[in-house]
C-alpha cells in the first residue's frame, strides 16, 4: 500500500495518547457527520461502533449483521470526516482463519484507519468465545499484519467473557495476558462489572488497557484513570442516547402533535459551527 504522511501521523498519534499522563477518552461515532461532532468539540481520537452502524443500516446488533465492506466503508467515512485517529470495531475479524484476520488488518489500513479490536467471540450461541489457542493464533495474525504496514497501526485484543455470558475474571485475564504476549498493543474485556473487576484487570497486564465506561460500570472517566484504565470508550452508549432522543420525539408527535422535544435543541447555527471546527482539528 502506499503510504500516507497524513495516515501516518495519525497513526503515531494514536499511539502517543496511550503513552499521555492521562486517560484518554475515543468516543464512538456511527457516521460522518457525528464523528465531525465528536472532533469539533474537541475529542482526540475516535472509534467506531458496529453496533451503531447496525443501526444506521437498519438492522440489529450481532454476529454477522454487518459485513466486512459494509464495516470497511463506513470506516473509511469516519476517516474521511476529519484529521482524528480513528480505530475501528473489525468484530471477530470476519473470518473463520487466521489469514482472513491478517487480511482484514491490511483492508482496514487501506481505509486510512490506524488502529482495529479483534475480538474473541465466535458468534455462535452454543459455542460463544473460541478457545484460548485459537484467539491467540488469530491476535498473532493480526499482529504480524500490523508489523507489516509502513505505519504504526495499533491492534486492540478484545476479552469477551463478560460480553457472551461467561463472566469469569480469571478466564478473561488469563486471556488477556495470552494476548498481549501475542503482541497486542492495547487490552479490551467489555462488560466489566465493577471497580474491582476493572483495577484486577489493569493491573494484570503491562500493556494499555481500554474499558468500556456506561452500563453498569457507573465510573467516571476520572474514576477509571484511577483504577488503571488508559482508554476509555463508550461503544454503542451515544447512538442509544441519540436513537432514545429521536424516539422520544417521534413518538410524542405521533401521539400527541406536539413539539416539546424540540425546545432543548442544539441550534442550527451550532450544529453548523461543531461542523465547520471539525475541519480545524489537529
């Protein structure tokens, strides 16, 4: 592929705020327009969300809803909205073997992100998570694909224990530390329960760690600094918050004809102003 001086900065980008003195937050955009959202109110990176492009697709969240172009194009939109990091959801990686993980690495860098999760689930209810030996074949793959890039792309490795019905902390550390001896660069285990859970995890591995704040994890971002956490994303909790918005409207001017959502509305005029900021970012 040939490399983008833009593509890589981003990339080198990404990488440093795993390194800042702070947490950092990579807030989850479903579109072009709410990633320019997103950077004009001053975000650093973005991430995106598979569950909230399912729901732009009109379709719901799960296993292979979304295809991989269709996660690819919608990508490569986000990229395209602004001059932010963006790292994407790749689900399990879209295929059964390590290769068509690797292959999906190299697709993802040529939409212009420089970072992807792959996650351990299977998408198959009797059998949810695929055994350690084979998620740690198919991280492996994924990173050697990474190493190959002429750019610093950063793969995430993803626990799903608490995600697919399996809430077993060991398990997921276990997994976890398989992973980052796999070369991951930064962890992931969504669905932690609590403080606990969340400190047991950072302080198991060496490498960055993600958590995903909301759901029953009432932590601030402050708070999940605190305990160890690096990043902090938010997955589909903003596209839900959006939706249950736009719900709540429509269903009161279907039932009643009235407007009263509409008078606590960002302004035109602000929208248009979050919009045009987006363009400035770094």
């Amino acid at each position: 592929m040939t490399l983008s001086t833009e593509q890589h900065r981003r990339a080198v980008a990404f990488q440093a705020l795993h390194r800042g003195p702070e947490p950092f937050v990579v807030p989850n955009p479903w579109d072009a327009g709410t990633a320019r959202l997103l950077a004009g109110l001053g975000f650093a990176a973005l991430a995106t969300t598979s569950a909230g492009l399912a729901f732009t697709l009109g379709r719901p969240d799960g296993a292979n809803r979304v295809t991989r172009a269709e996660t690819l194009a919608n990508a490569a939109a986000i990229v395209e909205a602004t001059r932010l990091p963006v790292s994407a959801d790749l689900e399990s990686g879209f295929g059964d073997t390590p290769e068509e993980v690797a292959e999906t690495i190299r697709l993802a860098a040529e939409t212009g992100l420089v970072g992807g999760s792959v996650e351990d689930s299977t998408g198959s209810g009797a059998d949810p998570q695929r055994s350690l030996a084979e998620a740690v074949e198919r991280v492996s793959a994924a990173v050697e694909a990474a190493r190959a890039l002429p750019f610093p792309f950063t793969v995430t490795a993803r626990a799903e224990n608490f995600f697919v019905g399996r809430p077993d902390l060991d398990d997921t550390i276990r997994r976890l530390q398989a992973y980052e001896e796999a070369g991951a660069d930064v962890l992931y285990a969504p669905g932690l329960p609590d403080a606990d859970a969340v400190h047991a995890v950072c302080s198991s591995v060496t490498r960055p760690v993600n958590i995903l704040a909301g759901g029953a994890l009432r932590l601030s971002v402050a708070d999940l600094g605190d305990l160890g956490a690096r990043r902090i994303s938010v997955g589909s909790t903003l596209v839900r918050a959006a939706l249950t918005a736009f719900t709540r409207g429509a269903q009161e001017l279907h039932d009643h004809g009235t407007l009263s959502f509409a008078t606590d509305t960002t302004s035109h005029r602000d929208l248009n102003t979050l919009m045009e900021r987006a363009g400035e970012s770094p």
